[in-house]
C-alpha cells in the first residue's frame, strides 16, 4: 500500500461528478479563453490529459529555476482528445495525450514525444481498511457483486465514461474484465467523475471509495489516497520497469510538424538530466530519447 504525500495546491472547487463537467465547459469556452497564434507568442501554453498537468508544471518550474524557460501556461484538464482539438485549432502550443497518436492524426502533421510512462494504480479512500485486491476482486467491484470491502464498510465505485482512457485500458487486460467494465457503466447511482482532477477528489473525499488512478498524478498532486498492490504486487515505476506489474499510461506531448522555438527548446529540455530526475522524483519512469 502505498500513501501519497499530501499537497495542498490541488485542494480546489467543488467536484461535479457528471460526465458534463469542468471540462465540457472549459472546451465551450476555449475559443474565447484564448487567443490564437502571434497573441500567445510571448510564452507557451499546454492543454489536455489531466493526469500529466501537474508534472507538466514540475517539468516547467525546473526548467525556470535552470533559467532555460520561459512564461507558460497549463490548462485545467481538456483530455487527451480536447487537447488535440486545441492543438490542431492553434489554441495551444503542445497537447498532453495519455496516448499515442492514430495513423489519422499523424496524417494532419501532428507529432508526438512519448516522454514517460506510469503505472496505473487502483485506489481507495485513505481511510479504508483494506491493504491490496485481486483482479478478481477489481471483476467483482466494477459488477457489483463487491459491495463491501473485505475488512468492513460500503464500497462505493467511482466511475469514469466510456471514453476515458483508464477504463479502456482495464477493459483491455481480459474478456471478464471487459464484462465488468460494461457492467459498472449500466449501474445507476454512481459518482463519475468527468476528469482526473475530478476522479481524484471523488478518491479522497468518498469514505469507502474504488476507482483507478494515475500513480504520478497521485504523488505529484498530493492525493489522500491508498494505492492498492494488485495481486501482491505494488503499482511502482520500480515494479513496472521489472514487468512484474501491468497496467501503465503512457505519457505524450503532441506538438505541430514544424514547432515554434519556444516548443522546441522545452522538448529539448525534456530530454534532459534535470527533467528526468524531476519525473523520477515524482514516480514517473522517462522514456529514453531514442525511444520517444
């Protein structure tokens, strides 16, 4: 089990826990919110998966204290697919995507740099008294055949929409899980949650909570959440490296074909010894530059 630290800056609004939530409103109001091409040229501005806004922050705070960077802006969560959408509309500068790019996105110029991947942890409300779960157990909770934890006390399944990507990754790992999944989204009376700021919250703050969780997100944002070994197995970098533990996100930043100076030279930085270490420090694992 594994507690990430707290972090008071992420302690902010009220969670909406509705498919159409902040981030449906944040993309209804991008085009005006911000301007396009030379009035942003003074600084960069990133947007999109919400697992990767904090690290992406870390990321530029470093590269400021080095004296290597300039002014920036990091959106509140877009998702994956509403920061492509701000990429290709020059909303933004670089997209965050918590996946690689379709052979259709390659082809309207978009480039992506995988630069770190995550394991992706299971997780529940600090306070609950349970200190791992089997993937039985995770078929079981998503069905609705679980409804209490093991040591005592309701379980209560935060959920997330088809589209997110977390739940299509579990649904990916085996036809029961797959099953389950289908089954958590015909549930009525669950919290969804719309982003991963919103899934987080719904993570801390619902006593008996079960959900999925970016492990990085969690440390980097300070979340009061226990991250569940799954099969005795603890969602580390170290763990994943190894192959010992399966789920993981990878993470992407998404730029132009021909990318502005400002962009190249954070992508350079990227790629750095400081950078990594800042990744590292925050429980991500970089991706070497030959692979990106």
């Amino acid at each position: 089990m594994i507690r990430a630290p707290d972090n008071p800056e992420f302690r902010h609004a009220p969670v909406t826990p509705f498919r159409m939530g902040r981030r449906a409103l944040l993309l209804a109001t991008l085009p005006a919110c911000i301007p396009r091409g030379a009035a942003r040229a003074e600084g960069l501005t990133f947007g999109g998966t919400g697992m990767a806004i904090a690290i992406v922050q870390r990321l530029l705070d470093e590269q400021t204290r080095l004296g290597l960077g300039g002014p920036a802006i990091v959106l509140n969560s877009l998702g994956s697919a509403g920061g492509l959408a701000a990429l290709r509309a020059g909303r933004i500068d670089i997209a965050l995507s918590g996946r690689p790019l379709t052979a259709a996105e390659q082809a309207q110029g978009l480039v992506a740099t995988t630069f770190a991947t995550n394991p992706l942890a299971f997780a529940t409300h600090a306070a609950t008294p349970v200190e791992g779960i089997t993937l039985a157990q995770v078929v079981d909770a998503l069905s609705g055949e679980m409804m209490s934890w093991p040591g005592g006390g309701p379980l209560r399944l935060i959920r997330r929409d088809r589209a997110e990507g977390d739940w299509i990754l579990l649904a990916s790992l085996s036809p029961e899980i797959a099953q389950a999944v289908d089954r958590a989204h015909a549930r009525p009376g669950l919290a969804t949650a719309g982003t991963d700021q919103e899934n987080a919250e719904l993570l801390e703050r619902i006593p008996g909570s079960f959900g999925v969780i970016s492990v990085g997100q969690a440390i980097t944002e300070g979340r009061r959440v226990k991250l569940l070994p799954l099969d005795g197995v603890a969602p580390t970098a170290e763990a994943l490296a190894a192959g010992r533990y399966r789920l993981s996100r990878a993470l992407v930043m998404v730029t132009r074909a021909e990318p502005g100076a400002a962009v190249a030279s954070f992508l350079a930085f990227l790629a750095s010894p400081p950078a990594r270490a800042v990744l590292r420090q925050h429980g991500y694992e970089p991706v070497p530059a030959s692979g990106a």
